[in-house]
C-alpha cells in the first residue's frame, strides 16, 4: 500500500472512530437529561433513548445539517430562507444598518 493510500485510510479510520464517540457523548447526555427531567431510573431512561435515538440523532431540523464550524452556522442561516424558516427579530436587527434601527 503506497504511503498516501494508508494516510487517507487513517483519516478514515479517525473520522469514523470520532463519529462513533460523539454519537456515545450525545447517547449518554441525552440518558442523563431524560433521567433527571423526568426522575426515572436508568434502565428506564436507557430504554426510551435507545427507541427514539437513531430518528433524534439524525434529525438535523430546521439546519439541515450538524454544525461542526462557524462557515455551516452562516450557511445554515442562509439556507434557512429557502426552506420557509424567517430570521429572528434579533438577526434582522443584526443585519439592519445601525442608522435604520428605532
């Protein structure tokens, strides 16, 4: 295997190994809220992450996708528009010229 092939299978390797990490951190936080909003025992908490958690997880609404840097949290916020989601009052006074504020 040619050095570059085996760097980009490490990547690989990394970004999945990252992926399976963040959806463990995500799983667990999410037990934890359930069981402390709730107060319910861990089993219990367990078992009602484990029957919505994949179609939570993967929802990305009304973003479209995660964010994962700054350039996606913009791009979001633009893309929004087309999918019928308006700006908040705190982002349309964000992007008024200071002069036109009341």
């Amino acid at each position: 295997m040619a050095t570059d092939e085996w760097y980009v299978l490490m990547i690989h390797i990394l970004q999945l190994a990252l992926h399976c990490v963040f959806q463990t951190c995500v799983r667990r936080e999410s037990m934890l809220s359930v069981m402390m909003g709730r107060n319910i025992e861990e089993s219990d908490a367990r078992a009602v992450i484990d029957k919505v958690f994949d179609k939570c997880y993967n929802d990305t609404e009304p973003f479209g996708r995660r964010m994962r840097t700054f350039i996606d949290e913009e791009q979001a916020l633009k893309e929004g528009l087309m999918y019928g989601y308006t700006p908040s009052k705190v982002e349309r006074d964000a992007q008024k010229p200071e002069n036109m504020k009341p």
